[in-house]
C-alpha cells in the first residue's frame, strides 16, 4: 500500500494507531476528517470490505500481539483493548473467528493474525486499495 493515495495510508495507520483505540466507524471516520456514512459508502462504491470489517480484524491483531506474552490474560487483554468484558472479548472472537479465545490464543500470535488481516482484507483488494482514497480527495 506504499503507493496508495494519503488518505489510504493514513485510514491504515488509524486502524492500529494506540493499540487498537480506534474502535468505531465514527471515531475512524472523525480522526479522517470525514462524515461516517461519507466513509461507508465510498467503501461500497470501490467494492472493498467495509471499514467496520477492517476495524474489527485490527483490533484482533492488537490482541493477539497482546496474547504473545503469556503472562498476560484474556481478561488483561479484553480491558486493554476497551472491551466492555473479558466474555464480550470472547464472544467477539467467536463471532469473527468462529474460535474460543483458548484457542485463539493458541493459534493466531500477532505476526499469523497480521498475515489473516492482509489476506482476507489487503490482497484481494490491493488493486483497489492502491487507487483508493476515501477521504475523496481522488478516486
């Protein structure tokens, strides 16, 4: 994504920007200086995965990174990250992942969940993404 547009880059660099704290469509869009249904939908005209889906996946690479230390706790790991509860924080994995967060831990560390990111969200959408500007600037 080297070559894509700034505001590309910079969408980006806010999904990971301080350990994941970018948590909601509406924050991602505020720090990007753009109205949240604005950002939605120039996703859905460039056929991309929509940003809530990225958010999401980040948010779990943050938390696998996290989990790499053994001696920190799913619980530790869910109060990081502003999860409300250690089992919402399960149940997120759950439902993304189809996984415990057991089992999560046990197979993703930061680095493998990193990889997950870029193949389900990055390539099959890099053709796009290097022309993709969603602060609409170009496109």
């Amino acid at each position: 994504i080297g070559h894509a547009p700034e505001g590309c880059r910079r969408f980006f660099q806010l999904l990971f920007a301080d350990g994941a704290r970018v948590r909601t469509v509406r924050i991602l869009a505020g720090r990007l200086g753009v109205v949240p249904t604005t950002l939605i939908s120039r996703f859905v005209r460039a056929n991309l995965p929509p940003p809530k889906r990225y958010l999401t996946l980040a948010r779990l690479v943050c938390a696998a990174r996290l989990l790499e230390n053994p001696g920190i706790s799913v619980a530790a790991t869910a109060n990081e990250l502003d999860y409300s509860s250690p089992q919402a924080f399960g149940r997120h994995v759950k439902r993304i992942l189809g996984m415990g967060t057991r089992t999560f831990r046990e197979r993703y560390d930061g680095e493998g969940m990193l990889q997950y990111f870029r193949d389900e969200l990055v390539l099959p959408h890099l053709h796009t993404l290097r022309c993709f500007d969603p602060l609409g600037l170009y496109f």
